[in-house]
C-alpha cells in the first residue's frame, strides 16, 4: 500500500524564522514538495509551524516550536499518514520523537556529523517539551557514509528517519548514495516519520542541492 504523507514546515534557524537553514523549508515547498508526496492525487497536507511568540529566542523558542511539531506529528501518526518535518535545525527530532511517542521508536540519523542532537539526551529538555521517553541507543543507526546502514533498527515498532542536508554541502557523501539509503529505510522499515534539515539556499551556489534534496525525499514514497 502506498504511503501517504503530511508536511510540516518549521522555517526557523536558532529561532529566526526564514534566515540561513531556516529558509530552507520555504524553498522546498515552493518548489512543489507537496505535490512530489501525493497521494491518490491529492498533495500532501501542509502544516505551519510558527512561533507563538514572535520575540522568543534561544531555548523557549526551541520548546515552543517542538510542542507544536509534537501534536502535529502525533496527529499524523493517529492518521496513519506519515509527517516529513520540513526545519532549519536538527533540534526538531525532540519533537518527532515526542509525536511518536512509542518507547520502541528507531532512529535512522544521516549527517555528516555522526551523532544525534544533543538535546536527544537532556533530560529536562525532553520534559519540557512532553516526552517521556529516550533514546535507546540499540535501536539507533548513525550514517555519514554510504557504508553504514546495516545494522538498522529492525526491531523497532517504528522508525524516525533524519536527513540533514549537510551530508551532501559538506562532501560526506554523493546525493546517489544518499538516495539508495533512504530508498533501503523506506522499503524495509516501519517508517513512522521523517525530518528534513540543513539545507540552506544562501549556500546553494550551484543549484545543485535543491533538487537533490526533494529527490531524496521522493525515495520515500
């Protein structure tokens, strides 16, 4: 059975809405995401996440927006719809993995930095935003190059796959590659949902990444 999928668009880096990597959403979705993950015809869903309050900064501006994409998020999953997290910041995995909920959740992680986000691991960040859970490192899969995916998560109920758009800036990795792998995870694993970050049009001088960004995301259908 096909996929169907929601967007939510987080257009923030650090709290700035539409600078640097938070601009990255937007021009995504300009570029007809939506319509790239249909379903039956019909585009995807689009949700926007804005800040509640427009002068919050720092930490309270990285909780505010991670409640909203947990409700978001754990509105989708009731759905059976799969969200793509469309952010600035690898932040917004606190509030994927608040929306799923299950304590059984893997985690795919492509970056070029091979670690997950600190926040992951702080206790007092996860209550504040409402989760409950953590990160159990067994059901964890950390990718920068093409030879690391196995062994994946199998076991876990459901499966939240990150793709920071830094594997590609950077080097660590060649958009053909990177699509093989997100094809693997989609096909094999119980996706339950997807984030998107890091990709900034400032540094998009050739064009090149824009494309291989929607094209990563078009493995997943």
């Amino acid at each position: 059975m096909a996929r169907q999928f929601s967007i939510i668009e987080v257009p923030y880096d650090l709290g700035l809405e539409d600078t640097g990597v938070g601009a990255g959403p937007r021009r995504l979705l300009e570029s007809g995401l939506d319509s790239l993950l249909s379903h039956r015809d019909q585009p995807a869903e689009v949700q926007h996440i804005r800040l509640r309050d427009a002068d919050c900064r720092g930490e309270d501006a990285a909780v505010d927006v991670n409640r909203q994409i947990r409700g978001a998020v754990r509105a989708s999953h009731e759905q059976g719809v799969v969200p793509v997290v469309l952010a600035g910041n690898a932040n917004v995995a606190l509030g994927v993995l608040a929306g799923l909920e299950g304590e059984e959740t893997g985690i795919v992680w492509m970056a070029a930095d091979p670690s997950l986000d600190p926040m992951l691991f702080d206790e007092g960040a996860r209550t504040r935003v409402g989760w409950g859970g953590e990160v159990k490192e067994s059901l964890v899969c950390l990718i920068h190059t093409p030879e690391d995916l196995k062994p994946y998560p199998v076991d876990a109920e459901t499966v939240y796959l990150h793709i920071d758009m830094g594997l590609l800036a950077e080097g660590a990795m060649d958009a053909d590659h990177a699509c093989a792998l997100v094809r693997v995870v989609a096909r094999e694993l119980p996706l339950g949902a997807v984030s998107l970050t890091g990709y900034n049009p400032g540094w998009d001088h050739d064009g090149r990444l824009l494309p291989a960004g929607l094209n990563l995301l078009m493995q997943l259908r």
